[in-house]
C-alpha cells in the first residue's frame, strides 16, 4: 500500500529563488547534500534506484540555509560542512539508553583521552559521567585537553517500552463522526467520555481510538482535515462540550441560553434528520458564541488557581497560540498575509499587539485549558470503565502552513518546503501534502524541545499516542514549493534521537505508541520501531504474503507488536470492501485508472480470497456460532436473531485478526452497524464530503450514540471480540 492522503486544494503559484546550480559539480554538490542528511537518490522498489534532480538537491539545502546559489558556493560550503565535523567534539544531542544493556553513546566514548565531563541533570543535580543518570534531557558539557569545550543536549530513555499485559481489543472512531441527542451538530469531549464509559463497561473494550483533535485553522470555510491543524500542540475548542463546563450553569442570561441550544437543535437535526453534512464552521461559531457568555461567568477561588496553574506550565507556547488566535481574529488566519512586523512572534509589535489584545488572548487561553480539562476527564472516564489503555489520541504528521505553530515556530520549520510522498507504482506523480516540515538541525540544536512539549502536552490525556506516518521520524520526501512533488528528495532526521524522546514521554507518562507504518517503508524502520516498544498498524486487506506466493497472510504469520484492524479512516469500510461499493464509489467520481470491469473483477477476486481464507479456517459461521458452514446457516431466510450474510463476513474478518498474534485488535466502528462510506477518499478534495459524514448505517441513515449503544448487530460483533471461538 501506498501513502494515501486526501487530495489538497490547488496551492500558490510560488516561484523559487534563483538558487539553482545545474552547472555545479555533482560530486560536490551530492557530497554537500549526504553531509546535510538530504538523500541523494532512493529506492521506491527494492530493485529501483532513482536519483535526486540537482534541483530537489539545492532547494532543499537552500531551506537548510546552505549556500549553494553558485558552484563556488557550492564548493565552499562543502569545505566549511566537513571542517565543522571533523572538529566539533559532540553533536548538538546525544542518546544514551538506560537499562542493564545501555552504553555510553559513541560520540562520548570517542572523545580525545582526558576529556572532563559535567552533567547537569533535569533534576538538578551535578554528574562527572554518563554511567547511571535518570531519565531526561540533560545538559552535558565536554572540556578537551586542548581547552575545545563542546555542550549537548544528553536524551536518557528507557531501552524500550513495557509491553502491555495481554491483548486488548478496542474502537476507532472520527470523534466529528459520532453525535449524540446532546452533541451540537458533531461529536464532541463529552461523546467521547460517554462512547469510552459504555465501550469498556458493556463490551469490555481495552481503548477507542479518535482522529487528531488538534487545534483547526479558523475561518470559513475551515479546512476539515483533521490531519492538517493550525496547532499539533493545543486541543481544538470545537470538541468542547460546553454544557460540561461547570461556568455554564451559572450563565445569567438564559434567554441567549436557550436561543443557542434552539440553534444547536437544529444543527444537530441537519445531520441527523435531513441528510445534511456536519458543518464544524456553523457548530465552531455557535460553541464560540456559548463560551463567550461561560467566560463572563468568574472562576471559582480553586478553578482560578487551576487555570493559573495551566498558564505558568504552559508558558510560551500557550501565549503563543493565544496571540496567533487573536491576531487571526483581525488579520485573517494566514499569517503569511499579515502587517510585516507582525509575521514574527517575537517582534516588538506583536508584543504591543498582544497587549492590546489581552482579553482575546486570555479567551483563548482559557479555550485551551478548558478543553485540555475535558480531554483530561475522557480519559479518566475510560480507565475508570475498566479500559487497560482508554483513549488513543492521533498525532498528525505536520501542521498547515497558515497556522498557529508553523508561525510560532517559524525557526523550527524548512522555509519553502512541504512534507509528501515520491513516486511510486500507485502515484506516478508523487504526492504534496501541504504541510511545512521541521528542520532536523533546528531541532537537534534545540534538544528536540518543540518535540518532547509537544509529546508531553499529548500523553496527560492519552493512555496510548498513534503517530500518523510514523517513517516520518526517520525521514520525510520535502516538496520544494511550486514545483511538483518529483522534484522533491527525503531529508533525514535523527531517528535514535527522535524515538528516544518518544519513549522518554511515553515512558513517563505510563502511555503505549502505536506507528501507522503503512506504505512506502524504507528497511529496518519497523524493525528498529519494535526495538523500541512501538507497535505498528496491520490493516487485514494489505497483509499478504508479498515476498512469497501473494496470498493472504495466515493468521499466525502476522507480526504480534502491531495494532491490527480491517479498515482505516481512509480506505473503504469493511462492508463496502465485501460488496465492492468502493470501486462504484470511485468510478461515479472518476478516479479509476482502468475500465470498470478491470476494476470490479480485481476487487472481486481479492475480496473472494479473503472470504475462502475465512471459510478454510472455519470462521465465517452461522448465527449460532456453532460450527456449520455460513451457506448452511443461510438456507432460506435468515432467523430474526441471525445475522445477515454481510454481517456474518465481517464478524468472520474480525475473528480472523483475533486468530492473529496481535497485541490490539481494532474495530472500525462504522463496521458495527454496516456504514458504507469512508470518512476520507484520497485523491479527492471537493467531489467528496471528506471529513464531513456521520457514522451512518448500511441505508446512509445517521446512527447516533445511543443507536450504537442500542444495537444488537454492535452488540453481536462486540460479542466476537469478547468471545473470538464462540
């Protein structure tokens, strides 16, 4: 499988710099580029090597800040790149494994004789030497012989995760998906408390897993991705159940109260009752307008000192995403189209604009804490039902360009760039997915420190963190702006550094961290992943046995530290898949490359593979659950209390990942209740409702909470998870 991304709008005409040397010397300009970590050709097969443009290669040292705009320059900064390495004494950060098999790192060991070391520990204390520190970033400071002094960041991490005891099985949902009789028109914080509360009490589920809820760009109309966020860092205050707030009750004007519930009826019947999209600008500018009248209400003495407690943990960052917040409300949501001065947060006249936009800075601060508040409360919600990890938080590859973090952290982020995806067999043309990447020699200069907030923001309400295209910790394909996504190349990043942060925060906060590793993989990532503790993702239609015969995987073979599922949020569901109603689907929108009988009869075929793999491992039952054959269990029609022949398969799909070694088995909870529709078609931008479609049943008919919770064929397949050989 490949990388699959919905298709974004059409981006900027952006013309590049004169920065590029199609006469410079290759050798030099490839050596400058592997000295870089800017890869210099890959592989999208095993037998294919394709090798980076001269072009892909001087834009992405230009982002680097490489001169490289002549071959002398070019020459040059060779010359400085490999001088600066062959006399630095420590690289800017340092992993040393902690545990009985943990050594000193090699830039440590190497060190000329008679080097002093001093270490300053996060918790304050003074060390001579890396034998035995705690857990943490540590400032270490190398004094050489001959008087060259060097200072690094020292990451100490556990040598991988604790592997969780037991299997547990759980739900996947698209939180804006799954509305309720009380949500105001899309699923909200207080839907997600109330799915995890019944999911681990009544079908003794072990987690449910949601999209990204970070912070969205405002503005109508909203970018409904929920994979390209203003902010990775802050919640999105449009999940908040605002009458969860404990201010709400004490609003003194309950004529604007019950005028905004009366709206929020009627947004919530849109999409319940009239066929009607969920509309997250229309249900945003309504919580809005309800959290401006909770903000007149004043804290209590002890929510006060809540609420200051958050402020001073979050520090700059917190003001940061209020000001950007602020200032948006002004200038527009793109920064990019700001007053000059403005464009940098630490210039003089954002300070002044932050001043005199006080009180919409505090607002949004309190946004935050507030929704930071009920995500906390969801997930103590799910541990107290029983859930051994509760609820799986979605951590997006990047952010949108016109956002809250990319004009925060400007200095952390490759000017010009954009992550996507090369070439490969299912995209002869690549893939721009629109999002700016982190620089990988800001971030180690940093310690990582944008990274490691970012993860501990996350894990003080996750029981477990899915990293979307996970490959990205190793390296990412940048996309240099108005050129096609062929004339990128991969950039690496440290990935012993990156996954030592990880499992530090993960570690500490008692959390586990799911890799989506589908697609394109380079070797060793998934292996060095499981070394780690990571677990990956196994989607059932996808694992074949591909270096052998092609068939369907056995159950046995499948690897055990992964999250095994039989759909995502941007393939077809499960039904859609049985009946071939996605290739239909996608030949009404015209995306088939190939005539429509080719199509259906691949797609029929691979499903009819699937089903006797199944049926040969006596899995596709009756509703007895006894040992007959399915067609046995069909003559005629079926009994009231049997399932149809549809949901006899997918309960048979999801008896198969149970076969599996897999640590966590996942249900796509539109499965439960027959939903055809994928929440996301890739290569679509607007001839799809992406992101915008209730969990509906096998008739397009939205089911809300309490209709799942209702549901004898939710309650039948929850029964074969809890009981996989009944």
């Amino acid at each position: 499988m490949t990388e699959r991304r919905s298709a974004e709008p059409p981006s900027e005409d952006a013309s590049s710099e004169d920065v590029l040397v199609e006469d410079a010397p290759s050798e030099a300009l490839s050596r400058l580029a592997e000295l870089h970590g800017v890869a210099t050709s890959f592989r999208p097969s095993p037998d294919v090597t394709v090798r980076a443009s001269v072009t892909a290669l001087t834009l992405a040292l230009t982002a680097l800040d490489v001169d490289v705009r002549t071959p002398e320059a070019v020459r040059r900064a060779l010359t400085a790149r490999e001088h600066a390495l062959r006399e630095r004494l420590l690289p800017p950060t340092l992993v040393c494994w902690s545990g009985p098999d943990g050594a000193p790192p090699d830039a440590v060991t190497a060190l000329p004789p008679g080097t002093r070391l001093r270490i300053e520990t996060e918790q304050g204390e003074t060390r001579a030497g890396v034998d035995r520190l705690p857990p943490g970033v540590h400032r270490l400071t190398a004094t050489a012989p001959d008087g060259r002094t060097a200072v690094a960041h020292l990451v100490v991490a556990p040598a991988r995760l604790p592997t969780a005891a037991g299997r547990s099985h759980g739900l996947l949902v698209q939180l804006y998906s799954l509305l309720s009789h009380r949500s105001w028109g899309m699923g909200d914080l207080g839907d997600l408390a109330e799915l995890a509360g019944w999911a681990g009490r009544t079908l003794g589920s072990g987690f449910v897993q949601v999209n990204p809820l970070h912070a969205a760009v405002p503005g109508a109309p909203t970018d409904p991705s929920p994979y390209r966020p203003s902010s990775r860092r802050f919640p999105d205050p449009a999940h908040l159940r605002v009458e969860d707030i404990p201010e709400y009750a004490r609003i003194e004007d309950h004529a604007r109260v019950r005028a905004l519930l009366e709206r929020a009826a009627r947004l919530r019947e849109t999409v319940l009752e009239k066929d009607g999209l969920i509309d997250r600008d229309a249900v945003w500018e309504l919580k809005r307008e309800a959290l401006e009248l909770v903000r007149e209400v004043p804290l209590g003495p002890g929510r006060r000192a809540a609420y200051a407690d958050f402020l001073a943990e979050e520090g700059e960052a917190l003001r940061d995403h209020a000001t950007w917040c602020a200032l948006a409300e002004v200038h527009g949501s793109d920064w990019r189209g700001w007053p000059a001065a403005l464009r940098d947060p630490r210039s003089a006249e954002t300070a002044r604009a932050r001043e005199e936009l006080a009180d919409r800075v505090d607002f949004h601060s309190l946004l935050a804490w507030l929704t930071d508040a009920q995500l906390t409360a969801a997930q103590r919600t799910a541990r107290e039902a029983g859930m051994p990890v509760g609820i799986v938080h979605d951590l997006a590859v990047g952010v949108h360009p016109e956002g809250a973090d990319a004009w925060a952290q400007q200095e952390y982020f490759a000017a010009g760039m954009s992550v996507g995806a090369p070439p490969d067999a299912f995209n002869a043309r690549g893939q721009d997915w629109g999002l700016p990447p982190w620089r990988p020699d800001r971030l180690a200069e940093s310690g990582y420190t944008p990274y490691r907030r970012l993860l501990k923001a996350l894990f003080r309400y996750a029981g477990a963190l899915r990293i979307d295209h996970v490959m990205g910790l190793f390296r990412l394909w940048w996309v240099p702006r108005g050129h096609l996504p062929t004339d990128g190349t991969y950039v690496r990043y440290d990935a012993e550094a990156m996954l030592a942060i990880l499992v530090l925060e993960a570690s500490r906060a008692g959390a586990q961290v799911i890799g989506e590793d589908l697609g394109t993989v380079e070797p060793g990532v998934r292996e060095a992943l499981r070394a780690r503790g990571v677990l990956g993702t196994s989607v059932l239609w996808f694992e074949r046995d591909w270096e052998g015969d092609g068939h369907p995987l056995p159950p046995d073979r499948w690897r055990a530290d992964c999250l095994a599922t039989a759909t995502t949020h941007d393939l077809p569901s499960t039904a859609a898949r049985l009946t071939g109603e996605h290739v239909e689907l996608r030949y009404r929108l015209g995306l088939l490359t190939r005539s429509l009988e080719e199509e259906r009869a691949e797609a029929a075929a691979d499903t009819a593979e699937w089903l006797e793999v199944l049926t040969r491992l006596g899995l596709l039952r009756g509703a007895d659950g006894g040992p007959g054959t399915f067609q046995e269990a069909l003559e005629g029609e079926p009994a009231p209390d049997e399932p149809s022949r549809e949901e006899a398969e997918i309960q048979a799909v999801h008896r198969f990942l149970l076969r599996t070694p897999a640590r966590m088995v996942g249900l796509w909870l539109p499965d439960a209740v027959g939903d055809r529709r994928p929440q996301n078609l890739p290569g679509t931008w607007d001839q799809y409702p992406n992101w915008r479609l209730p969990v509906a049943d096998a008739d397009g008919r939205p089911v809300t909470l309490e209709d799942l919770a209702a549901s004898p064929r939710l309650r039948a397949l929850a029964e074969v998870l809890r009981r996989p050989d009944a």
